[in-house]
C-alpha cells in the first residue's frame, strides 16, 4: 500500500477514535511522538473540507500540547518548515480565526519565524493577519525586523498582512517597531492603497496612527497601474477616505496608466457631490488650476465621464468652472452624443441645454462622429423622442437627414438605469417612435414608404401587436381587481380614467390623447399600482390604440399603390379593416418583401376579405358608370390577387391550401 493510502487509512480511523474519547485529551506525547503529532496536524488541515481533521486540531489547542522541533547545533531549528499554521491560515475565514490563535499555543518558538518554503508565508505574516497582538508584539521584542521582505512576491508585507484584521493595535505596535508605510507589494501596491480600496472604515484611525508614529506617508506613489492611493479611493466608491485624502496634499492632476484625472474619477463615482465640492474647495484654497478638458486614453474628458454616469450638478459644475461641451473624444463623440445614445434621461437633456445657456457654452448640435452619425441620428436611433425635440429646437439641420436602417433602429431605446423603464418599455418604444415622426415631420422632413416601414418593423421586432383572446376566455381588463384599479388612474386632464381609454375605439381614442400623452403616461409611476401579471396585455392594448392611425394610413397607402387606385385613401374606412400586424403586412407585400408562408397566408386572406368590400365598390362605380366591365384599378387588383394565390398554391376566395 502507498504511503499516503496508509496514512489516509489510519486518519480514518483514528478521528472516530478521538471522536469518542470521553473527558479531555491527555498529553498526546504519551502516545504519539512529537514529530507523528506534527504530522497529524497537517494532515487534519491540508483538506478544508475535513472538519473531522478541523475538530481535531481544536481539540489539540485545548490541550497542554507544545511542539517540540529538532534543533541544530545552535540551539535553535530551522526557518525553513511547514508547519499546521500555515495550512491553518488557508482555510476559510471562519475556521481560520478559531485555530490560528490556538495554533500559536501549539507553536510557541517565537524566535523562529517559521517559513513555508513553497509559499513564503512565515508565522509572523500570520500573526499579522489574524490580528494575534500578543504574538506580532513577541517577535517584534526579539528583534524581527517588520519590514522584511518574503521570498515570494506573492506574499504581501507583515503591515499589508495586519490591514486584512483591520487591528489597530496590531498596526500601531508595527508602526512603532519601524514598519515602513511606503512599502510594496508585488502589485506596487501600498499599504494606503490596499485601505483605499478595501477599508473605507479604517482609513482615518490609520492616517492618526501615522501622525502619532512621526512617519512619513506617500499620498501620491503609483502601483504598477499608475493608481495613487486617491485614484483607487475614487473607483471603489469610498468617499470618506477620498476626502481625507483631499486634505492631505494629493496632486489634485495626476493620472494613472489610462490618463485618468481624479476629476475623471469623481464624475464616475456613484457618491460623487460632496467628494466634488472638496476637490474644487481645495483647489481653490491651493490656489492650483485644475485641468478641467484634460482627456483620458480614449479621449473622454470629465464632462463625459459625468454624463455618461448621469451626473447632473457634476455636469452643471463642469460647465461652470469652463469645462467645453463641444469637445470630442477619440470616437468623434460629445457630451451631445453621449445624451442621443440614451446615456441620460430626457430631463436632463433638458438641463443640460439649460445649464450651457446659463453659463454661455455652445453646443455642436451638427456634429459628425466617426461613424458619421449626428446627435440628432443618434437620438432617432435609439428612440429619445425629447432629446430629438430638443436637439431639433437648437438648430440641428435636417439637410442631408436619413432615417436609420431597421437593422439599428430601436436597439437602445430607454436609459437601462430607469426603474420605471422595465415594466412600461414597450409602450415607450411604440409611443416614442411615433413622436420622432412627428418631431421630424413638423420641421419639414418627409416621412417616406421606407421610414414608416423601419417604425412597423420595431413594433414587429419587439412583439408590440397586440393578439386576439382565446375564445371563452375572459378579457384581461375584465379582471376585477385589474377593472378596479384602472377605474382609480386618471389619464392626462381630460376627465377619464385607464379604464375608459381601454374601451375607446383607437380613432376615437386618438382624437381625445396625443402620442405624447401615451409617452407620458408610459413614464409614470402608475403602472407600478396595476396588477403584475395583467401589465403586459394592458402594454400591447395601448400599443395597438395609439398607432392605429399611423399603421392604417400607411397600410392603406400601400394597399393603394399595390390595386393601383389612387383615391382609395378617400374609401379607406369602407374598404380596409385590419389589425396594425395585418396592415403591416400589407406595407411588406407592397414593399415587395418575402414573407413566411404563414404570413403570406394572413395577407392573401385580408386581401380577399378586402376584395369583397371591393367588388361592392366595382358594383357601385359600374352603375354609376353604366359600364360593362370594372374600372381599370379594380381589374389591375383582381389580376394581381390572381397571381398571388396561384403564386402561393391559394384557392379563392378562401385561404387554405390547394387540395380544399
């Protein structure tokens, strides 16, 4: 048998056996010998699944068990070993700090720091780590130097290893035995670093034990990333230790690797006002300028970082210290392109427009980006009605305008930080396009076939028609805790409620609401008070009410262009009743796109439904024409109809397949 199959073995063997031993261990060393001890020790820890092993070594601590290793001719053992404190310190936080102090009584040589030869790691880094002030201070008085420096650099400084304990006392007693503040670990990191990033809390009882210890404390020393200890204060959010550093001298201009100021920095931080106003305090008091426009590596200047993070005083203190809304970064973006791509919300786009009139700043509304894109495209794009109006009220030119491709339109539609924008972004979408339309046509942009096409297909791509109910089943705003509730939310100012505007028919629904008024009512907080599971079927309803209108005009157009009869927008409430899936349909076919074959066999069916409110026409046009045969655009659309059904294997007038 292998050694360590026997040695497995009889461990299993022997936790049972410790397990039931009744009343406290004796002295172990009249059963086993000091070195079988040791070994039974680090067997029980080396799995920190073993809480057998884990029990046993807590059982050991009790005892009045002393290790006893073999020395040299000096008198005293070797650095170099392995002990059960080192296999301690890598268990769980949990299991650690119960047996790393007892361990110590177990291994009680303190004028040995023993060393785990593979990774580094010395009894002394322990007892700094676990916050064990009596042993750091034993092996301080016997003349460990607290600054020494381990053999592997991934084994942090003795002062490092104490800030994982957060012990004040232990860092004091170090401070005091000459530790070095400014020393690195193997990321360059400093102990100051290390507690800008990690220990917000502790930062000011560290910085007083500096001052007490008369030590010198670099503020402004760089790891290997080019992060100052202000800089890692910054981006992990720690507000508290970012202002006493404030206070303490730091360069107020010094970058990192990715050229970022702690200005940059501060517009990013999630708590960032009162951290903002010191910065600007202090400099102010240093008489220091500071560099307002500097950029980063990808160009991004503080008044970015602050929109894209949705800072609005951050963005009106920029502003007004000077910062320029014109600049561009590296991707040919503004501050103007950052509010088109949603990266705020329509408000504060507002605000901003607002603040740049206060303070005399020009915008580049017209602006091209590298990918050829204005503000204005941008916020089209990602269907931000308000920013286009706005945008479009501060000079954007239309000259040369396309309305995006399907392909992009849409895909960002609604800043993600919103929490009103999970429930309700869909009735945002569908009312949000169709503002744009309006926006763009009332400062003379023609809405073409293809543009109304690019909208239909948003309503498409994101599943906004609304689908008949099952038959039987009960009508969704007929829920009663649903149909009470709607009767409570009032709609706009014109004295009815959801629950009416639910039972409009869409004409007459949009004759009393606006676009704009779904938008609003898209945005409110009232849809959080509607029931979870009837927020959805309430979302494509209204979806489907207020772009009626604008899927049947275009429908009808279509229609129109494909029968060849020009007046038939003047009949289209006699002759073309659909859904808005059905009328877009319509405007695919006419487009002349391909559609699936289920598709293609709802249009043919509306279109042969629609032949019948025709032929009523034709038998009308030809009385009134005394005419043997139909009008031209009625013949043109029977043709057309004829070869659609032979084309797709219909049979008229019905809509199934071949064989019926």
């Amino acid at each position: 048998m292998a050694e360590e199959d026997r040695g497995s073995s009889f461990l299993h063997r022997f936790y049972p056996w410790i397990k039931n031993w009744e009343g406290r261990l004796t002295n172990l060393l009249e059963i086993f010998r000091n070195e079988e001890i040791d070994w039974l020790l680090q067997e029980s820890l080396i799995d920190e699944r073993n809480q057998q092993g884990i029990q046993f070594v807590l059982a050991v601590t009790q005892t009045d068990y002393k290790d006893k290793p073999v020395v040299g001719d000096d008198g005293k053992p070797s650095s170099s070993r392995t002990t059960a404190l080192h296999h301690a310190a890598r268990l769980s936080p949990s299991d650690a700090n119960i047996l790393v102090p007892g361990l110590f009584k177990v291994y009680d040589r303190f004028d040995v720091n023993y060393t785990d030869v593979e990774s580094g790691l010395t009894h002394f880094h322990i007892a700094c780590e676990f916050g064990c002030e009596e042993v750091v201070q034993r092996f301080l008085e016997l003349g460990l130097n607290p600054n020494f420096v381990a053999a592997n650099a991934s084994v942090d400084p003795p002062l490092h290893s104490a800030l994982k304990s957060v012990n004040a006392k232990v860092i004091e007693l170090l401070l005091k035995h000459n530790a070095d503040p400014n020393l690195t670990n193997g990321d360059g990191s400093t102990a100051l670093h290390l507690i800008c990033e990690k220990y917000d809390d502790f930062a000011e009882v560290f910085l007083r034990i500096i001052d007490e210890s008369n030590r010198t404390l670099q503020v402004d020393v760089g790891d290997k990333a080019g992060q100052t200890p202000l800089h890692v204060a910054l981006s992990h959010n720690n507000t508290k230790t970012a202002r006493l550093l404030l206070r303490r001298g730091v360069d107020l201009n010094r970058t990192n690797d990715e050229k970022e100021t702690p200005l940059h920095l501060i517009c990013g931080m999630k708590d960032h006002l009162q951290v903002l106003y010191d910065f600007f305090e202090i400099s102010e008091k240093r008489k220091e300028t500071i560099e307002i426009d500097a950029e980063d590596c990808l160009g991004d200047r503080p008044l970015h970082w602050a929109l894209r993070h949705g800072k609005k005083n951050a963005t009106r203190l920029l502003l007004k210290r000077g910062a320029d809304p014109c600049q561009a970064n590296s991707w040919g973006f503004t501050p103007l392109h950052l509010m088109a791509q949603g990266c705020v919300d329509d408000d504060f786009v507002r605000a901003f427009f607002r603040i740049a009139d206060k303070f005399d700043r020009v915008e580049a509304v017209d602006h091209l980006d590298v990918f050829g894109q204005t503000p204005l495209k941008w916020a089209v794009a990602c269907v931000l009605p308000d920013t286009v109006r706005f945008v479009l009220e501060r000079g954007a030119s239309l000259c040369g305008f396309v309305f995006p491709e399907e392909s992009y339109f849409g895909t960002s539609c609604v800043p993600l930080y919103d929490p009103k924008t999970y429930t309700n972004c869909k009735l945002r979408r569908a009312s949000g396009a169709l503002l744009i339309a309006g926006h763009l046509r009332r400062k003379g942009y023609q809405i073409r076939d293809s543009d109304a096409l690019t909208i239909m297909s948003l309503f498409a791509r994101h599943q906004m028609f609304e689908r008949p109910m099952d038959p039987g089943q009960l009508p969704w705003y007929e829920d009663e805790e649903f149909a009470g509730i709607a009767k409570q939310i009032g709609v706009k100012y014109f004295g009815f409620t959801l629950h009416d505007l639910i039972r409009m028919r869409p004409l007459h629904a949009m004759r009393l609401l606006h676009v704009g008024d779904f938008y609003e009512f898209g945005c409110s907080a009232e849809w959080f008070r509607l029931p979870e599971g009837k927020i959805a079927a309430c979302e494509l309803h209204l979806c489907e009410k207020l772009s009626r209108p604008f899927f049947r005009y275009w429908g009808v157009k279509a229609f129109a262009r494909w029968t060849g009869d020009r007046q038939l927008l003047e009949r289209s409430g006699t002759v073309l009743d659909a859904t808005n899936e059905e009328f877009y349909k319509i405007c695919l076919t006419a487009a002349g796109r391909e559609l699936p074959p289920s598709a293609r066999m709802q249009t043919i069916a509306l279109f042969s439904r629609s032949l019948a409110n025709w032929n009523d026409a034709r038998e009308q046009q030809q009385q009134l024409f005394c005419l043997g045969s139909s009008p031209p655009c009625i013949t043109k659309m029977d043709e057309r109809l004829r070869k659609l059904r032979l084309r797709n294997n219909f049979c008229a007038p019905c809509t199934t397949l071949g064989e019926c």
